[in-house]
C-alpha cells in the first residue's frame, strides 16, 4: 500500500491557498448559483480543500443549516477547519467511500470528484448519503487544449527540460472528467439523473505573470518536476517561460485565464 506525505503534498496548495481560490472563484460563482442553496439546508462538500466552497455554502444556509467538508488531505481539512464557523464540520476521509449518520439536502465539489480510484463506486456511496431528489452539483475541468491554466505550465516545462510523461486520461486526475458525457453515462447508473452544462468562462486570477509563474513553479516543482533535480538555472529557465505564457493573458486587472468547465447537476433518484 503505497504511504502518501500529506504534508508534502499539501504544501503547495496551503502556499497558494488565496492565488488558488481567487482564480476558482468564477466556477464557485457558477456552482453556488446552479445550486441555489436554501438558509436551513444540510450540505456535504466533497474534497472541500482549504475551505472556500465551505464558507460559501456556510454563508447560504445560515445559522440554522449545517455544512459538513470531506478532504482526504489532513492538512487541508485542518486549514478548513480553522477558517470554517461553528456550524461546518470537517471530516477526514475518502468522500467516495465514507458513509453517514443522516442524509442530507444537498451535495457539491469544486474540483473534488474527478481523483477516485473508483468514480461509479464513489457515486454509489455519495448517492446514500443524500435524500431522494437531492441535488449534487459539482464542477469538472473540460478538454487540456481548453484550459491553458494547466497547459501554459506544461509547456513552459517542456520547453526547456523535454516531453513529460502523458498522463491516462482515464487515470484520477483533473482531467479525468473532460469528456463530460462519457461521465454522466457512468454516474447515471448509480441512482442519479444527471444534466452537464459547459461553459466557457475567464479565470480572474488577481496576479501579475510574475506572481503566477511563483505559484505554478511552488506547485509544479511539488507534482510535475518531484523527481527532477533542478538547478537554479533550470528554476529560473521554468519561470520566466511561466512569465511569458501567463504574461499573454495579462489586462488592466491581472492575468486573465480563459477555461472551459462542465458543471454537473446530478439530482438522486430511487
């Protein structure tokens, strides 16, 4: 059984934890808004990260409702749990595997379902723990060439130290759901009547091109280049082709990121 370092691992996100959720916010608007939550209501946030979705889902259901986080991450559900009110609890966990006391109202993930092991199982189980005709709304990067915020990093990697390995597109990974129709068939026989609109939309990310080539190469050298022994030269050589690649989509406003994001509505039937 492979023994993953989730202080490593979570690092990076913890260091880029403000760049990271200005950037997400324009899909967090699109799914609070298609979720529509109602003050009183119980949500469950799977792969809830540092928190963001947490807050806002807190914010929606009131003093009244009851937010519960799931992260696998100790670290992360740690930040959450710190940033999170009375009423959010953070649990520590598989949220494709853990089972719960009570049903709840309503179920959403930014960028949090597409890394199980086994996603028609995962559904199975995140079906149980919501009431019949419950809502899961949950978010999905669409196709790589559609998303420069991953492929402006690659490229700047390759451009000086060779081809990367290609990921599995079917492997988990955050592109595991690009192909959102493929995707709803699978949940689809699991209890859920599943609807996936796509959009495209601008990631405002609130940074200069040298801001974000500091972020991306904090992450990129904790996942991408983790077995790469980079000099100083290389590092350098890395940033400033993240300089230039962001430095494209650079306005009045910072750097604006084009994307294209499924977002899922999966209402659970009997």
């Amino acid at each position: 059984m492979q023994i993953i370092d989730w202080d490593a691992m979570s690092a990076p996100w913890l260091k880029s934890e403000s760049g990271l959720e200005a950037t997400h916010q324009t899909v967090l608007d699109g799914l609070m808004q298609r979720t529509g939550l109602e003050v009183g209501q119980r949500v469950l946030d799977i792969g809830c990260g540092t928190g963001a979705s947490l807050l806002a889902a807190a914010a929606a259901v009131g003093e009244t409702g009851q937010v519960t986080g799931v992260d696998i991450a100790p670290p992360l559900a740690a930040r959450a749990r710190e940033r999170a009110p009375q009423t959010v609890n953070v649990l520590v966990g598989d949220a494709g595997t853990l089972e719960h006391d009570q049903p709840f109202d309503v179920a959403i993930s930014l960028f949090g379902t597409m890394f199980f092991a086994d996603t028609q199982a995962a559904f199975a189980t995140i079906r149980k723990a919501l009431k019949p005709g419950a809502k899961f709304v949950f978010s999905a990067w669409g196709p790589p060439p559609r998303n420069p915020w991953f492929g402006i990093p690659r490229a700047s990697i390759e451009a000086h130290l060779g081809p990367l390995p290609k990921p599995d597109p079917a492997a988990p990974g955050p592109f595991r759901f690009a192909d959102a129709q493929t995707i709803a068939n699978t949940i689809s026989t699991v209890g859920w009547d599943v609807n996936v609109e796509t959009e495209a939309l601008v990631l405002r990310t609130g940074q200069d091109p040298d801001g974000l080539a500091k972020m991306h190469m904090t992450i990129a050298e904790a996942l991408m280049l983790a077995d790469h022994d980079l000099s100083d030269a290389d590092r350098d050589a890395i940033r400033n082709n993240l300089r230039n690649g962001f430095g494209r989509h650079h306005g009045e406003n910072g750097v604006l990121v084009p994307a294209e994001v499924h977002f899922f509505t999966a209402v659970a039937v009997d």
